[in-house]
C-alpha cells in the first residue's frame, strides 16, 4: 500500500495552534485557496481537530459560560414539557441531529427549512451554524423567535447574523478554512458534550477535556486504514452507507461528504431500512460502508448489521466498516473485504459522544483518501469549476 507524506510544504501550519476565527467586522468566507495536491486545507483542518476540541471545552468548561446557560434553557424547557428543537443545514443539520442525540430524550432535530415554516410557538430552538449565515437556519430561528420560543446558537462567532437572532449564543470560535467542513461538524458536537455534561451536573475539567480529545486522536491514527477503504470504493458506481442509533449523523455526514468532497454519487440507509427493497438496485460496482460504533444496544446493532454485510456479500457489494472497538471480534473479517477502521470505545465519555466524536476523523479521513484517489480537491466542493459554482449562486438566489 502507498501511503501518502504531506507533499506539499505548509510550514505555517500548526495543528496546535488556534484556527483564526471571522474578521471583524464579520464577513462570511470566500472559496478557499486552490491547492492542486495534498495537503490539503481538509487535511489541515482534520489534523487540527483533537486539539481545537480540547480548546472548545476549556472555553466553555464553567458553568457560568454561554455553555452554562444553554444548558440552564435546555433544562427549563425540558421541565415544563416544552420543546427543545435543535436545527441546521447541510454539515450543520447532521450535527444538529448529533447534537439532539447528546441532549437526550428531551431534544429532537429538525431540517431548518421545514421549520421555519412550522416554527413552535413555546420551548426552545437550537440553532447550529458553523459561519451564522446560512439563510434557512436563520430563517427557522427568526420564525421560531417571532412565534414565541427561545432561540440559541451554536456558531463560531457572536457577530454573525445568525447570532442577532438567537437570546444564547454558544461562541465555537475557531473558523473551519475549507468548505467541505470538518471542523464545522466537530465544533457544535464538542459543545453540545459540555452542554450535556453541565444539564447533569458533571464536573467539566481538564480530564473531560483530554478524554474528548483523545477520542478524536484515536480516529486521527488511522490513515492508512482510510486509504484502503478509499482504495477499495472509489471506482464504485455509488457508495451506500448504513448506520443505527446515534450513528445516524455520522452516516448521513459521510455520505455529504463523499458527495461534496469526493464528488461521487453516496446515498444513506438505517440499517434496517437497507435489507427492505434497497438491494435490488445493488451490484458488484456498489459500494457499502457501515457505521457502527454506538454502544447503546450493542448486541441487537452488531447482529443486524452482520446479517447485513452477509446479505451484501451474496451479492457482490464491497463492504467496508467503520466501528468500536468492542465490535470488531463479533463481524467477521471476510464480511469487510473493502477494510475498516476500528476506533476505541472511549469509556469515560457518554455513549453518544463517544460515537458521535469517535466516528468523526474516520469519515472525514475516508472522504479525504477518496478525493486523493480520485485527484480531486475536496476544500471547494467543486465550485472552482464554473457550472456548479453558479448552480450554487441559483439556488441560493
């Protein structure tokens, strides 16, 4: 296997450094700087990741912070039987969905633009906006606020309009610099793990700090594997990716994610969904990843999803897996032929967290690998070639 060095010199880069944030006065982003070979601003912002994670959790660690309050909103809400929507677009949206599974029972998700024309008239909507821009999230928070409910924000900065329309503002800080977001995923999640953990009354220090952090390194150190998989799928037809419980997010954001940065066809399916009519449009130039690292109901989720690569297998799909450590041992290896990575079950974060963040780095390291097989810079999600770049000015008016 050829493993990959960083061939293109970026001495200014740090992984240990604080990413800039917006200039001030704010202005969203512009397309990131062209980089024809690895590494790329993708690269940079995975490698960034652990250390921004700790980062986010050290600023938001007392109680009294932005954290605290949101925290204090979620609570409320949840005691008087009100709603706790929480909402986005794109990565957003998928670490929305997160962001609700770390929140537990008394937080549910909703697509931004669905909302904004059905906005709830009591509780709380949580907004998740990586720049605070994005014209149906703020939409959904002006119509939920006009209706009658709190509204917060989860967003890099508190001088982004998104941030005019939201009573909490959760400050990420740290600017992702390509627009296939990695970090614009990560950021929110971290912060919803701190809010979780001040909802439950749990100290937030320096060990919760390193526990977040060393889950996500964990996913860092498994290039190669990455490259395998991204070896193995990326001549197929279309990739299929299928998860469960609070993998959900993750599945669904690895599938925007080869899409945007790898431009290849994916689509998502729950575990249970794909053995119902989906496979009959499945062949030998299809791809499958599987998401399993949830230790919630393990046992049900692995047995499932064994019966799922076996009905893949008779088929001829190359299957590949993302998935805990505890899993590995009950999915035999001939069910995987594409690879996998295995990440650690991270015992001292809560379940969704340690999912949710484990999977992470793999499924950006997977579409990474994929755009570096396919010679494709991942950071501009193909609006540096002239028709997708003005089917996005179209769409977006």
């Amino acid at each position: 296997m050829v493993t990959y060095a960083r061939e293109m010199s970026t001495p200014t880069f740090d992984p240990e450094t604080p990413l800039p944030g917006p200039p001030d006065p704010w202005a969203s982003t512009s397309q990131p700087s062209r980089r024809d070979r690895p590494p790329y601003h993708m690269t940079d912002m995975i490698d960034a990741e652990p250390s921004l994670a700790e980062r986010i959790v050290a600023r938001l660690a007392d109680p009294g912070s932005s954290a605290g309050e949101l925290a204090r909103a979620v609570t409320a809400a949840t005691r008087a039987g009100e709603p706790v929507v929480v909402t986005g677009c794109g990565t957003s949206e998928h670490a929305a969905q997160a962001v609700a599974a770390i929140l537990g029972d008394g937080a549910d998700s909703a697509q931004a633009f669905e909302l904004s024309l059905r906005p709830p008239s009591r509780g709380l909507v949580l907004g998740v906006s990586h720049e605070g821009a994005t014209t149906a999230t703020n939409a959904a928070l002006s119509a939920a606020r006009s209706a009658g409910a709190r509204t917060a924000l989860i967003t890099v900065s508190g001088r982004s309009p998104g941030a005019a329309l939201a009573d909490i503002v959760v400050e990420t800080e740290e600017l992702d610099q390509g627009w296939c977001h990695t970090v614009g995923y990560v950021s929110p999640i971290v912060a919803a793990a701190v809010v979780a953990a001040h909802i439950a009354g749990e100290r937030v220090d320096a060990s919760f700090g390193a526990a977040i952090r060393g889950c996500m390194a964990a996913g860092q150190s498994r290039s190669s594997e990455a490259e395998w998989i991204a070896r193995a799928l990326a001549d197929a037809r279309e990739i299929l990716v299928i998860a469960s419980g609070s993998d959900r997010p993750a599945g669904r954001e690895l599938v925007l994610k080869i899409e945007e940065g790898a431009w290849m066809r994916a689509a998502y399916r729950d575990l249970e969904s794909f053995l119902h009519g989906h496979l009959a449009a499945t062949d030998d130039h299809t791809g499958l990843v599987l998401i399993l690292t949830d230790r919630d109901a393990r046992a049900g989720r692995v047995a499932r999803a064994r019966a799922a690569l076996a009905a893949a297998r008779v088929i001829g799909i190359r299957s590949a897996a993302i998935v805990a450590d505890g899993v590995g041992a009950d999915l035999a290896a001939d069910l995987t032929p594409g690879g996998r990575i295995v990440v650690p079950d991270a015992p001292a974060l809560a379940a969704p967290v340690a999912a949710i963040l484990g999977s992470a780095i793999p499924l950006q390291l997977l579409t990474e690998r994929l755009a570096r097989v396919r010679g494709v810079d991942p950071d501009p999600i193909h609006r540096d070639v002239e028709a997708y770049r003005r089917a996005a000015e179209v769409a977006e008016g």
